[in-house]
C-alpha cells in the first residue's frame, strides 16, 4: 500500500492544466492518460456549453436518443406491435406513443427534468442550466395538465426508477395498468 506521501506525489505530478471549452479559463485537473484531456472545467461548464451549442436539444430532434430512452422502447416492443418514436403532439416531442393502447410516454432524466431536487433549491441557483431545468420542469407540468384535459395517456418514467427494476417488463406492465385504470 503507498504512503501518504507517496499517493500525494504521485497525484500532484499527474496535474494538467488545459482552458476550459466554455468558459475559456485555464485549470488544473488530474491527468489520466485513458481519458484524455478535460474539455470542462466543471460540470456547470459543460451543461451551459452543450446547452448554449443546442446539442441537449438536439438529441431530442436529430433522432439521437438517451439509452434510457432505447431501452424502454425494446422493452415496449416486446409487448406491443405499433411503438413510435418522437412523435410531436401540440408542440411537445414526446418520446414515444404505444398505438397499441394509446398511451404516450415520456422518459425523463432525473437532472434535466427537475426531479432529484426540490424546486426551491434550483430556484436558489442561478445558473443557466438551472433556468433550463426550471423551464424543463413548467413544461412538463404544463404539458401533463393538457394530455388530462385531453383524456389522453401520458406516462413519465424516470431513469433512476428505470434502473432500480431487475423485471423491466413487469414494470412496464404494471405502470401501464396503472395510467390505463385511472382514466
């Protein structure tokens, strides 16, 4: 086992310093040759970046899809026969519509869409990519008010739900039940 002396040599001789993609700021990160060079100083940085670049949303439009995403729809395909991807309905692309039993279903990211922390907290920050998550999450509300005022099935499932099931397709199942019966 290294000594603390050593472990600390060792991580301050493997210090880089490279200018931040966003932000445009040199910083210092611990250099892993099987990484490569950090384009983002932080997080913050890179979310802003891939937001100000319209790639986030671009995954939504373009056809590049979360794996999450994809793998619910295998998951539905194997139960149903009519499963369509982004599908637009009044303005909003949803990920994809069961024909089948006519219920649309939104995958939503746990970050993105405002759900692995209290609205007052996002509030509280003011970063860009909190006003995005804050836009995300009105929308979304927005969005399910009108699919009930509709009379029309609309099913979030959130990745981090999504990866505690061993039995995806018991799960589908029983999420589905469960919008189906409460109309």
């Amino acid at each position: 086992m290294k000594s603390k002396i050593a472990y600390d040599r060792a991580k301050i001789s493997s210090r880089a310093s490279t200018t931040c993609k966003h932000c445009k700021r040199t910083f210092e990160y611990h250099d892993r040759p099987d990484r490569g060079v950090r384009p983002f100083c932080g997080r913050s940085c890179a979310s802003k970046h891939y937001i100000a670049t319209d790639v986030y949303r671009a995954w939504q439009v373009n056809g590049k899809r979360s794996k999450f995403e994809l793998e619910i729809e295998q998951e539905l395909k194997k139960l149903f026969i009519d499963v369509r991807d982004t599908v637009k309905v009044n303005g909003w692309f949803i990920d994809l519509y069961v024909a089948d039993v006519d219920v649309y279903v939104q995958a939503d990211g746990t970050f993105w869409h405002g759900t692995d922390r209290s609205l007052d907290e996002i509030r509280k920050l003011k970063y860009e990519v909190d006003n995005d998550i804050l836009k995300n999450y009105a929308r979304d509300r927005e969005a399910d008010l009108w699919f009930k005022m509709q009379n029309k099935l609309l099913l979030r499932i959130t990745d981090i739900e999504w990866r505690k099931m061993r039995n995806k397709e018991a799960f589908l199942i029983d999420r589905l039940k469960k919008v189906t019966s409460n109309v």
